[in-house]
C-alpha cells in the first residue's frame, strides 16, 4: 500500500493531512513510526474518530521517500477520488 504513495493523489505533512482528515478528503493516513508522539497524537485520535485507516510505516525518511519529496515526513495521506467523496 505504501507503492500508492509515489503514484496517488496525495498530501504530505501534518497540517494537510489535519485538513483533508478533517474535510474528509483522507482515504488513508500514514504516520511514521519514529515521528513525535506529541505530533502524531491528536491525527491518530482524528482518523479513529473518523474510520479512517492508519498506516505505520517504520520511519520517516522512508515515508518520505515513498512520497517522492527529498525529506523525511511524519505523515501524509492519499486523497480521496472525486468520485468517492
């Protein structure tokens, strides 16, 4: 699932991933293992609230590699079709 990255619609870093959970844009979340909790905490809670799936993935630079920017991230998330909103 984490190949959808490089090739789907998607946002990386909190605040857009914050704003497509919270407009219900986010199909999926993915959220590095090694990211601060203090970060990662309230976006966990958002996707439970929400249903929406969470993805660990091991670490940051491999999340962010995955989404094909030069940096580590500690989330993103793929955006819903147009279709399925």
């Amino acid at each position: 699932m984490l190949d959808m990255l490089s090739t789907g619609n998607k946002y990386v870093g909190l605040n857009q991933t914050t704003r497509a959970v919270e407009s219900d844009k986010a199909k999926v979340v993915y959220i590095a293992n090694d990211a601060e909790e203090r970060i990662t905490t309230k976006l966990r809670t958002l996707c439970n609230n929400k249903s929406i799936q969470v993805v660990n993935i091991d670490t940051m630079l491999e999340l962010g590699k995955a989404c094909g920017v030069g940096i580590a991230t500690a989330v993103a998330c793929l955006v819903k079709e147009n279709s399925e909103q």
